[in-house]
C-alpha cells in the first residue's frame, strides 16, 4: 500500500515500511509506509494550497461527490468486510454492521448539502445588520484508531469534505489498508486532487509533527486520553481547534426492577462487542443487590457460551494485538493481587491452527470489585467486566460519576422517575436507558471530564468542522458619528 500526497500514490520519502499483522493469527498481511516529516510537509502544503477550490464547488457538488463515494462502497462492501475481518479482526456480523455504520455516516453528512445555515442578527440601530455566516476552518489532520477503522474513518472525512475543509487523514498503524481503502474510493468519487490526502506511520514519529503543524487549523482524533493529552499540548504552537473523543469507563446499573432478561442481552452486546475493544463498552457493572445473585447466575452461563476464535465462525474475536493481549494479563494479576473471585474466563484460550498464535482473549467476570480498585477507575478496553453490588439510589449515582471519564453509561429500570433523575444526574455524554448502544450518527457523541473535547454526529458535530464569520453592515446615508471620539 502506499501513501496518497497531492494526488499521487507513493512510497514514503525514504522508502521506509512497516509491518501489517492479521490479529487473529499472527501473522503478517502486508506493509504500509513509514512516513517522515517530509511526507506530512508535502501532504498538508496540497490540503492548503486546494481547500479554497474545494470549497468554491459548492456545497451541493461537494455533496454529490461525498454521496458517489457512499455508492462506491456499497457497490464493493464486501471487500470493506473482508478487510475489516482480516485486519482488525472483527467477527463477520459486526464486520458487517460496520459497513452499514460506514454508509449510514456518509449518506447522513452528505444531507447538509443545503443544510448549513448561518443568522441574520439585528444591529444597534435599524440600518445596521450583523451576518454571521459559517466558514470551513481550512486544513484538517484526522487521526482515526483500530477499533472501529472503517466508520472512523467515515465520520471524520464525510463532515470535513461535506463542509468545504481539505483533510491529512492519518490512521492507526494497525490498520492502515482500511483506511487506504476506503480514501481510494473517495478519490475515485470526484474528490480533487490535494483535497484528500493519506500519510501512515508511526504516532511516536510523525504524531507530534503533524498536530503541531502552523498550517493545520483543526485536528479531530479518537484515540486514547494519553494521546490526546499530548495533542493538546502539541497544537498550542498553531491554537489549532480540537475534537477529541478520549477514553471510557461506562457505568451499567441494573436496578431491582429491571427487565433481566434485556438488560443481560444488552450487556453481553455492551461488554463483548468488538472483544470490549470499544469507548462506549460497559466496564463497570452496579448490580441492585436483590437482583444479583440471579442476575450473576444467567450472565455467567451466557458468557460461558461465547464462543471465540475464528472470526468467520466465532462470536468474539481477538484484542488488537499482542500488547493489548497483555494488558489484559495485566489486569488480571491485579484480580489476583487484591483477592477478587474470578465468575468465568481470566486467560488466554487454547486455540489451535492458525489461530494458536492470535491475540485472544476469553470473557471475562470478576465479582465484587471494591469501587477504588484500578479495575473499576481505568480504562480497561477489552473483554474483562466487574461487578460491584448496590442498595441505595443517590449512593449509586455517586458511584457512577465517581471516574475521570465522562462518555457512555447505561441504566436498565422500569422506574420514570428514576430514569428523568439518572437523565441530569449521571455526568455522561449519553446514557441507554434500556437499551444497547451504539450512538446514531443524528446523535451528538460527545463526553464530559478526561473523555475529551467537542463531538461528532448530528448538526452539532458538523459545525465542529465550520467557523463563525462575522459581517457588520451599516446601509443607512445618515452622518456618521462616533461615539468617544471628539471632533469625528
């Protein structure tokens, strides 16, 4: 694969790769460019010189073009799955709902065609106006992670193009080809040369570079909270605005009068989906304790029956790779440094064939994790859950809020008034009451404390990509007399 700078297709400046591996097996898919400096100079020199262009088609043609490059993929989806199965692992259901993820996305941003409006204010007399209209911000960096490689990739280019921005789009470097394909099929859409351009590699080698470059006016990433610490820090050279989706930690409560029977459906989806590899994953569970140790029973014997392995045949597949794999052995010894009782799972399956040397790991449930312990206060990303029993309302609530993160959370009660008290009470960027997740794209995704900053989704998460613009007007023929300067 290569990078795309300016329109052309090319190795990195210094002909330097770097190894794709397939999580599930191991084994290596293929390589992808170590970009340098120079690579990342001459990718966001095309996204400045041409997002002027760009912006003067107009928003309807943008949107034409945004929509063609929605029907190329449709068209060839299978391929996406194929990759998304091969490269990040993904089972092949969700490979799927990916995809469908990735068109929703698009179509949905493609709408805002004729949709972006600005104001017509009222001046301080009645021949003065005040337009304020919206402008794109000029280049954008996007920084897109593994564990949702396609959609990512397509809730970040479909606003930022839609909205007359040019965009350096940088994906992880553990899945690097899903991302080249999906940028392939909007140049092939009609998106002009240096509009969109495509660079790989290491964060630790060209990260920094590219966040703090003086030319790059917004950087949207989604990624880790340590990174995105780092990128704030870095961006202060050029006051770029920031769109960070950061980490999660969500709550899910199971009040005593919860419908069981839904509230383990959804959190077996809400724990295992991807392998717990998600930002809206429940990593906490506040169990009420009459429902408990029924609730505990059913949960274990549904997770007993999750197969993993395959990801054509499986029901979970594998971490990312090998670090995440012992991270998660990590947590483990945490588990049994501070004596909690392992329900089910806690190791590495014994898998055999191509998949012995994948980076799996089985579901996991560890009963009555203290709310201090690192379990329940960092991030965990991966197939481990906690559970942790409650009696009092206010007192859970308080639970709830008590993390550095701010994302996702869930509740699962028949009680109205509960529920309109966890609607202001629990300080997260979206609760499920009820319900699985994941966000709609009409939805603003968008977190409180250490989750980061600003949003994606929905009318909100677009003017993300637009700047106010304002115009002061005076029409009148009258003198003109001003206040505070004598003798004017």
């Amino acid at each position: 694969m290569k990078n795309l700078i300016d329109g052309k297709w090319v190795d990195s400046s210094n002909g330097n790769t770097l190894d794709d591996l397939n999580p599930s097996t191991g084994m290596k898919i293929d390589t992808f460019p170590a970009s340098t400096k120079e690579d990342v100079n001459a990718a966001i020199d095309a996204a400045e010189r041409t997002y002027g262009k760009w912006y003067d088609l107009g928003s309807k043609e943008r949107g034409r073009i945004v929509r063609k490059a929605g029907d190329l993929i449709q068209l060839k989806r299978k391929e996406l799955e194929d990759l998304l199965v091969r490269e990040c692992g993904k089972i092949r259901p969700q490979a799927q709902e990916e995809v469908n993820g990735v068109l929703d996305q698009i179509y949905y941003y493609a709408e805002f065609e004729r949709k972006i409006t600005g104001d017509l204010v009222e001046g301080d007399t009645s021949t003065r106006k005040i337009l304020q209209y919206k402008l794109p911000r000029g280049v954008v960096v996007a920084l897109t992670p593994w564990n949702f490689p396609a959609a990512m990739v397509a809730r970040k280019l479909a606003p930022a193009l839609m909205t007359g921005n040019s965009v350096v789009l940088k994906p992880s470097s553990d899945t690097p080809l899903i991302a080249e394909w999906i940028v392939r099929k909007f140049q092939e859409a009609g998106v002009p040369s240096g509009v969109l351009n495509f660079v790989t590699g290491k964060g630790s080698e060209i990260g920094d570079y590219i966040v703090s470059h003086k030319k790059v006016a917004l950087v949207t990433l989604t990624g880790s909270t340590g990174t995105g610490q780092r990128i704030i820090e870095k961006s202060s050279a050029n006051m770029a605005k920031l769109m960070l989706e950061l980490g999660g930690k969500a709550p899910f409560i199971v009040w005593k009068d919860a419908d069981m029977e839904r509230a383990l459906k959804t959190l077996v989806w809400a724990k295992f989906w991807n392998a717990g590899q998600s930002c809206i994953a429940a990593e906490r569970l506040y169990l009420h304790e009459d429902i408990a140790d029924k609730f505990k029973e059913k949960y274990v014997s549904m997770i007993k029956g999750i197969t993993v392995g395959d990801p054509e045949k499986s029901q979970m597949g594998p971490l990312i790779n090998k670090d995440a794999q012992k991270s998660m052995e990590n947590v483990m010894k945490v588990s049994s440094d501070e004596n909690l009782k392992v329900l089910s799972g806690g190791k590495v399956p014994e898998l055999s064939g191509d998949f012995k040397n994948g980076f799996f790991f089985e579901p996991t449930l560890i009963d009555n994790v203290p709310q201090k312990s690192s379990l329940f206060q960092d991030e965990i990303f991966g197939p481990i859950l906690g559970i942790h029993r409650v009696n009092d309302w206010d007192e859970t609530l308080k639970l709830a809020n008590d993390s550095q993160f701010g994302l996702a959370s869930y509740l699962f009660t028949e009680d109205s008034r509960r529920i309109f008290q966890a609607a202001e009470a629990i300080r997260f960027g979206e609760t499920y009451i009820n319900m699985p997740g994941p966000e709609s794209s009409q939805g603003y995704h968008t977190g409180f404390r250490m989750t980061g900053l600003a949003g994606e989704g929905s009318k909100y998460g677009i003017e993300e990509y637009l700047q106010i613009k304002n115009l002061y007007v005076d029409y009148s023929r009258n003198k003109l007399e001003i206040g505070g300067m004598p003798g004017f």
